[in-house]
C-alpha cells in the first residue's frame, strides 16, 4: 500500500504521482488542505523522519512565520506549527511499504518502486 502526502497544487507532488501513474503504480492521496493533518499522523512522520528533513524552510509558509517561532525552533514549536499549517511540511511525503521519502527524485522512487 502506498499513500502520498501533500497538497495537490504542489509541483513536486504533482511530477511525483504523474511518474507514479506513469508506472501504473496504485496509491491512495491524502490533500492537506481537503483532509486535517492529526497529531497521531504527525507524530507518526516525525518517528519515520525528523525535522531537519520534514520542516521546508525555503517556503512561503516558513518565511511568513513570525520570528518568534523562527527563532524557537524546538520539536514542540515546531510540532504545533507545523499542525497548524502543514504546508509547513515538504512535498510530497511517501508511506510505501514500512519505507518512508520525502521529496520527489526519480532514482530513489525507482529503487524504492521498481526494485
């Protein structure tokens, strides 16, 4: 089983499922902005990740974070505005098989696909 998730305007996302259903691979698509992003869900991204891979700090989102939060960068902070606006997260986020990616490149979708 796979599940990706994003945002469905997000062009990462977008090369992403378009190379999925190029390989007729099935996936199920979880849209943040259609869907809530839990705490159980995100504590579960951040078991499989962390936040130096998860937080996308070259983002609107990041950038528009008052300095506060920018300057206090602590798991709990960032857990909560990340729950807040999970846009704050990079796209897109892989669940396939126990194996977990984040971001979108063709070799590594390739080894974790079609190997």
């Amino acid at each position: 089983m796979t599940t990706i998730y994003g945002i469905n305007n997000c062009d990462t996302v977008k090369k992403a499922t378009k190379w999925l259903d190029k390989q007729t691979i099935e996936y199920t698509f979880f849209d943040f902005k259609k869907q809530p992003l839990t705490a159980e869900l995100l504590t579960e991204f951040v078991k499989k990740s962390s936040w130096d891979v998860l937080l996308n700090k070259r983002s609107t989102t990041f950038r528009n974070l008052p300095a506060e939060i920018k300057d206090n960068l602590t798991d709990d902070v960032v857990f909560q505005a990340v729950l807040a606006q999970p846009t704050l997260l990079k796209r897109p986020l892989i669940d396939h098989n126990n194996s977990f990616q984040v971001g979108f490149k063709e070799p590594l979708y390739q080894a974790l696909f079609l190997s």
